[in-house]
C-alpha cells in the first residue's frame, strides 16, 4: 500500500513539473493527491468493518476465538521452558482475608534474628576506587595554595 503511495507521489510530482508548474508546486499538489488516496483507502477499511459488525460476521469470529483460547494454554515458543512452582523462597504466613488486615509473617527462631539497626551507623560509604599505584585525589589531599589571580 505505502509504495503504491510513493509511487503515486513520484509520478504526480513529475507529471506537475512536465506540465509548467514550478518544483515546490508539483511537490504540494503531489503530497495533496497522495494524502487523499490515503484517506480514502483508510474510509474504505473503516465501512469494510463497519459493514462486518452490522451483519454480525465480526460478532462469530470473536466468540470463535474466545472458544479456542479456553480450550488451552497455548504452547511456549522454542527455548523456553516452563515455570513450575515458585522460583524464590516462599514465606509461610497469613495474607489477609480482607482489606483491613496487615500481612502477618511468622517470626524467626531467636538465634536467626537480626540485631537492631544502630540509629548512628552510616548505611552506605562511598569509597572511590583508585588504581593501585596511585593515591587518590580528594579534596582533602589537595595542596592548599592562597595564592590569588593577580589584579590587573
């Protein structure tokens, strides 16, 4: 279809410019016959399944294909293999049988408990990596000059 197009395109422009116009209007009128032949073939397609839908055609092909969905899981493409059972640990505990309830897990022996967090321990230290040979360069290894720009 979109070559037809770009073949309709090229051949209006050409025939525009043979017939004395000047270039930008035979790519103008060019583009305008396209976008019209293109409209109409959208319009065409849009009555085609307008006209599917009145007389019910569209109606039996979507329940056809509600029916062959339920008759099974469709099959995996090649290279894949099928998930059976959970493939993470699962935690045991009660989910809530309605909105209002919390989730509920059960909790670790004692001896498997973690210590409380410490409110004053950093959670994370940036340590910037640094080739071995090489001492990094931060600011506060920077050599401290007060030397200013002189004026002028």
């Amino acid at each position: 279809m979109y070559v037809l197009l770009g073949m309709v395109f090229v051949a209006a422009t050409i025939l525009g410019k043979a017939g004395g116009m000047s270039p930008y209007n035979s790519l103008v009128v060019g583009a305008w016959i396209t976008a019209a032949l293109w409209f109409a073939s959208q319009w065409k397609g849009y009555l085609s399944e307008k006209e599917k839908a009145a007389n019910g055609k569209a109606l039996a092909t979507a329940e056809a294909a509600r029916a062959e969905a339920a008759k099974g899981p469709l099959p995996l493409p090649a290279g894949m293999k099928p998930m059976i059972g959970p493939q993470w640990p699962v935690r045991t505990g009660v989910w809530p049988a309605s909105p209002g309830r919390l989730r509920q897990w059960p909790k670790p022996p004692a001896d498997e408990q973690e210590p409380p967090p410490d409110p004053n321990k950093k959670v994370f230290v940036y340590e910037r990596p640094t080739l071995p040979d090489r001492t990094p360069k931060l600011p506060n290894n920077w050599k401290k000059t007060d030397k200013k720009k002189p004026k002028r």
